[in-house]
C-alpha cells in the first residue's frame, strides 16, 4: 500500500475552518468545562473529528509529537506528514503534543511538564474519550470560571494522580475529545474530586 493511498482529506477550506477550530479551541481553554463543537470535522483512522481538527490546526513542522500506540498507524502517520508536517517522535518527552487514548492509558506517558521559569515549553495532550460526560463529578475551579463548574468525564484515578504529579506553573494544558466535542482543561485550573462511597 502506497502513502498515496493513505491519505485522506483535511480541511475543504484551510485557512477558514483553521481559524474557526482555533477560535473554538482557545475558547476551550480560556473557558475550562464549556463543551465546544466543531462542526463539518475532517476525521481520520482511529482519530475522532475533533482530535483531527484539533491536530490539523495546532500542529506543524516545528511541533514533534508522540501518539498513544493505538493510535500510531500507518494511515495517521501519513496524513500527519502530508497535512502537518509534524515529526512524530518515539520519546514522549521530547513531544511538544502528544495524541492519547484514554481507553488505553493504563499507564501514562512521561511528557515534558516545562519549567518554573517557562512553563510555555511544557507538552499539551489530546486525549480522546468516549463520551463528555458519564464518570465521576469533579468540581473545576479556576481563572475562566465563574465560581465553579462541576463535570462528569468519565476519567480513571490514573489520570488524575498523573496530572497531580506536578505543581502549577509547570503541568499539561489537555483537550478532551468525543466525536466532534472538545473539553479544555489548563494547568491552571483546580479540580476538586469527591471520593467514592463504598457500599
């Protein structure tokens, strides 16, 4: 099987639909816990619509990334190259994205958290869910919200002990994904969790 054949389409119209997944993905972050829809997606392979849109517009040449092994085909590979430009990389620390599957994260990547001084130079993770909603209520809190927002994505204890693991400024900027949804959640926002009852 040639690459040709691999590829897939991207964006109809690049620089418009770019703009409009960039809008909708800063709104993500600046707005943590508000679902943003990407409407008319591109998707690919294994990839959700809105992890491809996503991938489409956030990354390129200078943006290594790492991709979660069910994820890492032959065919995402391709169309990466071919509409990116982005080095995939084998190292997840040396990733400026990484691309993740929940339903597969047992155990999760090492990814560069940046540092005190440049926080910026930290990873920012893509991880597709299932569902939006569905698993344990967490309380959010934090700048981009009023108050508190509660949400129920359907995440494991492992995420949230490996997104504890490092102390503000340093941390990972993570987009959640499910079909065409996507879900912000920055370094910089607080997640109060309610322990389970035991029966």
């Amino acid at each position: 099987m040639t690459t040709a054949s691999l590829l897939v389409p991207g964006f109809s119209e690049p620089v418009h639909e770019a703009q409009q997944v960039f809008r909708r993905a800063l709104t993500a972050l600046s707005e943590p816990g508000t679902i943003q829809q990407i409407a008319d997606a591109p998707s690919v392979g294994g990839l959700a619509p809105a992890t491809y849109a996503l991938s489409l517009c956030l990354l390129d040449s200078d943006t290594p990334v790492w991709l979660s092994p069910s994820l890492d085909t032959p065919e995402l590979r391709a169309n990466l190259a071919f509409h990116c430009g982005c080095p995939v990389v084998s190292d997840s620390q040396q990733a400026g994205f990484a691309l993740l599957d929940a339903a597969e994260a047992a155990d999760f990547p090492e990814l560069n958290p940046g540092t005190d001084r440049d926080p910026d130079l930290s990873c920012t993770v893509l991880m597709q869910l299932n569902d939006l909603d569905g698993g344990q209520a967490a309380t959010w809190q934090g700048p981009g919200i009023l108050g508190n927002r509660v949400m129920h994505l359907p995440l494991t204890e492992a995420f949230w002990a490996w997104r504890g693991a490092h102390a503000f400024p340093r941390g990972l900027d993570v987009f959640f994904t499910a079909g065409d949804s996507l879900v912000g959640l920055p370094r910089s926002t607080r997640v109060l969790r309610m322990m389970q009852e035991e029966n």
